[in-house]
C-alpha cells in the first residue's frame, strides 16, 4: 500500500525560536500531534497529547539539569528524585552543549517512544510519524553522538521518565474499552448528530469497507494514570454540577440555547466577536490542527520569546526555556487525568442533549407532557466543535461536559506561565487574579489559511490548493494571561458544547442579568478567584465549580511543590478497565 503523504501548513512565527533546542523539539512535539490527528495515528486526543507532552518536556528538563550536576545554585532540581536519577558520569562536564546533547536524546528517545513502535494499528499514521521523526534528526546543530556520555545520560533519563509515567501496553489508557454510556435525564448519552462515526474494517485495507463505531474518549484514563507532579491525587476535585431545581441549570441551559446555537436559528443570539472567540480556542483535534494543548503551547512559545531577555546568553536563556516548558506541560498533563476523573465522576450531559431532551417527554420512562415547552427544544443545534480543514459536521466532544476540560487545562497551563514569570521578578502577578503579561496571537483556526472544504481532504495536496470556505485571518489582542484563561472557558459556551458551570461559578464571575434577561459577566480584570485547592484545604471545606477553579489549583500544587516526582500511589488499578474506580458510576 503506498504511503500517503500530508503536507502541512506552515506555522508563522519567528524562525529563531527553533535555533533554541528545547524549543525546536517541543515544535517536533506539536508537529506530531496535528499529524496524528490528521491521520488517526496514536496519543491522540485531549487526554493522551497532554500527557504526551508533558513526558517529552519532562524528559529533556531532567536530562538538562541532570547534566549540569544539578547544582541547586544555579539550577532548579529534577523531577527524578536523587534516588532515582541516574549517576552522571564524571567524564559529562557542565556545559552547554553536554546539557543540550542530553536533552536531544531524551527527546528523541521520548518521541520514538510515543510515536514510532512498531505494530501500529494505522500504517498510514506511523509512516507519516516516522518520516517526521526522521526529519526532525537533523536539526539545528547540536550533534548526535550516540556513542557519547551525555547522549547515554538523556536517552537514560527518558528511558525512566517514559517507565515511570507513560500509558504502558496493556493499560486501558484513553480507550474506551467495553464501556457504554448509562444514559437518561442530564447523564452524558451519544450525541443526535453524530451518534457514531464510520471506521474502516482494516486500517490497512481499504476495500474490506467501513463499520459505524460510537466512540468514547478516555471513560477510565482519570482513574488509572499515574500522577505527573500533583501533590494531593485525591485532592483536586469539584463541586457536584447545580442540579435542578437549582435556578443556576435553567440559567445555563438558557444562554447556551442563546449564545451557542447554529447560526440558523431564531434563537441564536450570538455576537460575531463571540463567534471569533469561539472558533479561535477550539483545536478539537482538528485536521491539520490537533488538540487543546498544541494551542496553549503555541501561545507559551510567542510569549516566552516576546519575554526572553535577548541580553542575556543562550544558555541562560535554555535554562529558562527548559524549566518554563516543563512547568506548563507538567501541568496540563496532570489536568487530563484530573478533569477526565471529575467528568466521568459526575457524567453530565452535553447542552446538545440536554436542550433537546429537557422536556419529561424525551424519556419512555417518564410521564410525558402535554406539549413540549420552552426552554426545551427538540431540534435545538449547537454551533460545535469545528471539523476544521474537512468536509465533516461539527460535533460535540464524545466524552461528559462537566468540568471543561478547556477551562482545566487553558487555566493550568497559563496559571503556571504567570507563576513562573512572577517567580523571576519579570511580570506582576495576582495569584488569584489580574496579571500584566499581555500578547497577541493568531489561531490556527483563524488564520486566513484553514477552511470549511467542500469535498473530502486530500492529505497529498496543500490545504491551500483545495476549495472550501476560507477562514478569515483574525489577530487577537489579549491584555493579560489571566483574560486568556476567561475568553478560553467562555468560548465553549459560545461553541454550544459546555454549560457555563463546566468552567466556573457564575456567583463569581457574573454581575446578574440586563433589562433583558441576558447574563453580565464582570470584566476578568475585576475577577479574583480564591477559591481553589490549596495545600491547606481540609475535609468537608467547600469544593470549587468547574475547570477554571481546578486547573488554577493543579498549577499551584505543583509549582509551589517544585515540580518533584511523588511517591508511588496506592491503591493502584492500571491492568483492565473492569478494575476502574469509575465502574460503579458509569455504567
């Protein structure tokens, strides 16, 4: 079977943030995540692409600073703990260039890991990931000598990373496995517009055609993957969703009707920025595109090279790199397994289905109605998720809403990224609110490239050579990280794919409604939010609402603990999904 080939669009941004090596691999880490979205090969998805990045990031900074000696004078210490880093050898002198060969090994280790084992269930994904990986072997002057003490130290370093933390054979991982969704009223059920999607028989022979599949992401990944940095597994937790008849539900149920719906409907009341806004966040593992966290780590690499002290020497300036990167990735990876754990926890419905199905006469098991009243729509549509760059519905996300698992990570990874620069004296910082590191960005998904096409993608031509509806170019201006982590939440509101609580309290974020009903909210400047984990929380104190609250706190955790390896969790259940601790609440 001949390879098909996958051009990708060009990423438009400074050509010497790659000269840096960390920065050059973890472009190699988001080249590898749109490819596979592009072509169903593996990590894929929101859960696995976090943790994906966050063991490649975690790799090269231990294999960074463990080559430098790890002098804690001029150094921040390894995740490894001592005991079981591996010795340096004597012969690795604390250079540049020994830091950066180790963290090149590791990467390239971490990467093959991840990317290129061998039996891959789609060809056309490992050899596409393969070719790239064989590209990104000859980059930007640091040398691979395999033979060499510092190369052996990185590959070493990975090798215990990737033992450590990485989704083993075996473990269910992200995968669905034999779960089924239990349905009925507010619990989260197949969507009516994509209720499955067409798989081919065998990826590797297409004329055995094609059979339908529902597809679930990632039922038992929060209850089974092992912690990156977090502190307190079982601390980062959520408030249960406001369930009716708290007045709350009915208030999102009604502005995701208003703000969320297709633009074809009447009762679609949505602004074109709030259309922008929406589209801009999305990276719903879109061809050509990917996921969330490809997004956020584009955003972190315009910010920390518009930051970076050009005075100051390379080195100095990897040091940074390298520790910053680690930091947020770190983050997001511990966002996926605590959000999925919190979403499959509370199992609630998407506002897809719970407008459509919000009247007694949606379920058999009910009484029924006498006729179906607002705010109940049966034929209610979102706007949706966007199938960007193919000819594909919009959908909503095939896993339960509460918490956004947007909110959760969009507020970890920029949490740690204020934190950090507040840490070095370089930007002001409210922990709990308003920050000064403003920037400007544009989206992939708004770049004046990517399209709506009108006729199925053609991987072996360039995106820009087929017809479809072209996305207008939009560069957005964002006056501080913490109004990222605002706009980000709201956008899947103004998708139609989360509920307001998804992301935060609407008692702390709103100031009530207008002269006509539609919800205010406060600007993100005068929005200071306390309320979320802290080392110091004690059993039965009030839990947070949404992904905001957690991912703020998933950031705090590890950042104030320095980002060290913790001990082994007990009790364990990583062998079958039938051994999950979600078993009883979601089937």
């Amino acid at each position: 079977m001949e390879r098909p080939m996958l051009v990708l669009p060009d990423v438009d941004e400074p050509a010497g943030l790659n000269a840096f090596p960390v920065l050059y691999w973890n472009h190699a880490g988001l080249q590898l995540n749109r490819i596979t979205h592009s072509l169903r090969g593996p990590q894929g998805g929101p859960t696995m692409s976090s943790r994906a990045l966050g063991l490649l990031h975690l790799a090269m900074h231990d294999a960074f600073f463990g080559a430098l000696g790890h002098d804690e004078q001029s150094s921040p210490a390894t995740w490894l703990r001592d005991v079981n880093r591996p010795p340096l050898d004597r012969s690795i002198q604390a250079t540049e260039a020994n830091a950066n060969a180790a963290l090149t090994a590791a990467a390239i280790t971490i990467l093959e890991r991840l990317y290129c084992a061998p039996g891959e269930v789609c060809d056309a994904a490992s050899n596409a990931l393969r070719d790239a990986m064989r590209n990104f072997k000859s980059p930007f002057g640091v040398a691979l000598e395999a033979g060499s003490p510092a190369h052996h130290y990185g590959v070493t370093i990975a090798e215990k990373v990737h033992s450590a933390l990485a989704v083993l054979p075996g473990e269910p991982g992200a995968d669905q496995g034999d779960y089924r969704p239990r349905g009925g009223r507010y619990h989260f059920d197949d969507e009516p517009l994509n209720p499955v999607r067409l798989a081919d028989v065998d990826p590797r022979d297409a004329s055995k055609g094609q059979k339908a599949q529902r597809v679930y992401h990632g039922p038992f990944y929060g209850a089974t993957v092992k912690t990156f940095a977090a502190t307190d597994p079982n601390g980062h937790r959520i408030a249960d969703w406001p369930r009716p008849p708290d007045p709350e539900y009915i208030a999102a149920l009604e502005e995701v009707q208003r703000l969320g719906g297709a633009p074809l409907l009447n009762t679609t009341h949505r602004t074109a920025d709030e259309t922008v806004a929406a589209y801009f966040w999305a990276y719903d593992g879109a061809n050509l595109i990917g996921t969330p966290p490809r997004l956020y780590n584009q955003i972190l690499r315009h910010i920390a090279w518009s930051r970076s002290d050009a005075s100051l020497s390379d080195f100095d300036r990897s040091k940074e790199f390298v520790r910053l990167f680690a930091l947020a990735n770190v983050a997001m990876a511990d966002a996926g397994k605590f959000a999925w754990a919190e979403k499959y926890r509370h199992d609630l419905w998407r506002p897809l289905s719970g407008i459509r199905q919000h009247d007694a006469s949606a379920f058999a098991s009910e009484t029924g109605s006498a006729m179906v009243t607002p705010p109940a729509d049966p034929f209610w549509l979102a706007l949706g998720a966007p199938e960007t760059n193919s000819d594909r519905l919009s959908f909503k996300p095939p896993f339960p809403a509460y918490p956004s698992g947007h909110a959760t990570f969009g507020a970890a990874c920029f949490q740690m990224a204020r934190l950090y620069y507040a840490s070095n004296g370089t930007a002001t910082v409210d922990r709990n609110g308003v920050d000064d590191i403003g920037f400007t960005f544009v989206s992939e998904e708004m770049n004046g490239v990517s399209r709506d096409l009108h006729q199925p993608y053609d991987p072996s031509s360039p995106i820009e050579d087929q017809p479809g509806l072209v996305r207008t170019y939009v560069k957005r201006n964002f006056p501080s990280l913490w109004h990222a982590i605002w706009e980000n939440a709201f956008s899947r509101i103004w998708l139609g794919v989360h509920w307001r609580f998804d992301a935060f309290d609407y008692q702390d974020t709103g100031r009530g409604p207008d002269a006509d009903g539609r919800e205010r909210y406060k600007d993100p400047a005068d929005v200071g939010y306390s309320h979320v984990w802290t080392a110091k929380r004690k059993a039965g104190d009030p839990l947070p609402i949404g992904g905001v609250p957690l991912g703020l706190g998933i950031a705090n955790d590890i950042f104030d603990s320095g980002m060290r390896q913790q001990a082994e969790e007990m009790p364990k259940a990583r062998s079958t999904p039938q051994q999950s601790k979600i078993t009883d609440t979601t089937y």
